[in-house]
C-alpha cells in the first residue's frame, strides 16, 4: 500500500506518561494493538505488567519524552502537567503531546499556548469511560486543538475508545465533557435526594431506583424540545410548560416535611423563582438557561 507522509506507520509509537488506573489502561489496550509503548509514572514500580507484555519502562520522564513521537499524558490535574514537563520541555519540542488529564477549558488552553511556544503540536482530550471500558464500544474520548494531530492518529485514538473532535479551541473537549458530568451529577444528586425522600418511610434505595429509572430515562427524550426552544430563544411558543405551571416550592415542602435536606430541588426551585420574579412566569421552563447564562456572563466576561 502506498503511503504518504502524513501516513503513520501502522503502528505508532507512543509514550504514556501516568501509570494510574487510567494511564495503565491506555498503555495495555494499546499494547494488545500492537503499538510500541514506553511508559512513565511519578511513582517507580507500577509498569511491572506492562513491561510483561512487552511495555519499554523509562525510569526518567526526559527518557519518556524523546523516547516516541507521540507522547499522552493521562496524570491527575492541570499541575501535575507542568509539574512533569515543564523540567524536560526542551525534549518535547518538535514532537506531539495528547494530554488526556483532566483540566478546565481554561488549563486546556492555557496548555495549548504552553505547547504552541516550544513547538509542540498539542491535542486535548477528555475521556468519559472507566479504565475498564478503554478499547470497548462505550468508551468515548473527545479531542480538541490540533486536527492534523487527531486525523494523524486516529488509530492510536481508536484503539482507545469512539473518538469525536470537536474543532480547534483547544479548551473545547474538556467543556463538553464537564457540561456532560455536571448533568450527570446533578442527576445522581436528584436520586440521592428522591431516596433520601422515600427512605425517610421505609421505601429502599433499589426499590427507588428501579421505579425512576425508567421515568429519568424517558424524561431524557423531553431535551431535544428544551434545546430547540433555547436555541430558537422564543420562550413564548406554545407547547412548553410555564415556569408558574413549574414552581416546586411543593417539592421543597414536601422533603422538608420528610426531615428531608432539600439542597438539590431547592436550587432547582432558586432558578424557576428568579424567572418568575423577573415577569417571566408564563413563559417556558426552559427559560431557566438565560438565568444561567446571564450570571456566567456577569462574572467572567461570556456576554
Ligand atoms: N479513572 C476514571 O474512571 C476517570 C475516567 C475519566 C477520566 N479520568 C481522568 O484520567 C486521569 C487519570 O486518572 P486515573 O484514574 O488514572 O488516576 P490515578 O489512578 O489517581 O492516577 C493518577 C496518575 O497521575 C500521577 N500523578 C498525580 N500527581 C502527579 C504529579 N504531581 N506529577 C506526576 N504525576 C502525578 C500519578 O502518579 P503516582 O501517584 O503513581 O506517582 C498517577 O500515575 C485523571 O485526570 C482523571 O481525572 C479518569
């Protein structure tokens, strides 16, 4: 097969930094492709397994960098970044650098810029999937920055999960993957607080669950609607539930009078409130975004 320059070898080289749970991951599934890995971490000893299966153990990170053309870190935070390649950053100029850390869309720029000043081609990414689910269906990593970078390995990336891009702005994956926990989380906020609620008489956690889950999951199907509305911006269509119709001052009743913290719904409460107050009762529920929007805007400069 004839191949081009920007064609990788078949199977790349990589150098992962990071020998956590998730680093670990990656540098197995990627083992088991067949790719050459060298692997890094802060901590000596946790390569054992991976050197098993044919893994190259760098004990110095300024040995892991110029070991392969492409180097992935998956650490812990935006420090722990500096903290590994600020030290051996002359090594990294030249090559690519995926980081697969955790950070803010903030830290992700502010590491694209970081990289852009020594030459280094950077790609961002977020992984939504547990160490177990790496090289499975269900795993998803997004990426963002860099797109000579992503479609350059896509195979590496491959390996690892369903990869999506999402464009130039290299704080871009990390957004969406926070904006896709944020929902998450407060979704598992509302079941603590539900089971909270009928635990107060008695009713189990998995009695609960399995009576909500079917509802929160159809509940799911009611998004597209919200999003059209708000990305139309018209909270007067018909057809949308008015935020008075969605006061759930009720609710905050109802879970105080179990002896139930009502934190979470009381927040949702604050929001349909501020609406309301603001002469927007009879508009739609979803009108809540603009309440979330304008204090974003307020203090960090998103107008
Ligand atoms: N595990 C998961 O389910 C989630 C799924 C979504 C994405 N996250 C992110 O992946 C990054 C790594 O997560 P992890 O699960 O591998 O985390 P740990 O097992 O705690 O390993 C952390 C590794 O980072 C190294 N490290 C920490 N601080 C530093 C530092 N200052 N300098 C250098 N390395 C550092 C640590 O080394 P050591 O403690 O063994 O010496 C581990 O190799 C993370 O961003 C998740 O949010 C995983």
């Amino acid at each position: 097969m004839r191949t081009t320059s920007t064609t990788p070898p078949a199977r790349t080289g990589v150098t992962l930094l990071g020998l956590g749970a998730m680093g670990s991951a990656l540098a197995a599934r990627l083992l088991g492709e067949g790719h050459p890995v060298t692997v890094w971490n802060r901590t000596p000893g946790r390569a054992t397994a991976l050197v098993e299966r044919g893994a190259e153990s760098a004990d110095a990170v300024a040995e892991a960098v110029t070991a392969r053309p492409l180097i992935v870190a998956c650490l812990l935070r935006h420090p722990s970044v500096h903290e590994t390649l600020d030290p051996v950053v002359d090594g990294l100029r030249g090559r690519t650098l995926v980081n697969l850390t955790t950070t803010t869309p903030v830290e992700a720029r502010e590491l694209a810029a970081w990289a852009a000043g020594y030459d280094i081609a950077y790609l961002d990414g977020a992984i939504l999937a547990v160490p177990a689910m790496i090289g499975t269906p269900g795993a998803q990593i997004f990426y963002s920055g860099s797109q000579p970078v992503y479609e350059r390995y896509r195979g590496v990336f491959d390996a690892w999960a369903t990869s999506t891009y999402d464009g130039r702005d290299a704080g871009m994956a990390s957004l969406i993957d926070l904006a896709m926990l944020s929902g998450m989380y407060q979704m598992f906020a509302g079941f603590f607080h539900g089971a909270a609620m009928v635990g107060s008489e008695g009713m189990t956690a998995a009695r609960f669950a399995a009576r909500t889950a079917p509802f929160l999951s159809a509940m799911t199907n009611g998004l597209a609607a919200h999003a059209r509305v708000i990305d139309g911006g018209d909270y007067t269509a018909p057809g949308q539930q008015s935020l008075e119709f969605s006061d759930l001052s009720h609710l905050v009743r109802a879970s105080e009078e179990q002896g139930v913290d009502p934190t979470p719904i009381a927040a949702v409460q604050t929001l349909i409130s501020r609406q309301i107050g603001a002469g927007h009762g009879s508009e739609g529920l979803a009108r809540v975004y603009e309440s979330l929007r304008a204090e974003a805007a307020a203090t960090s400069g998103h107008a």
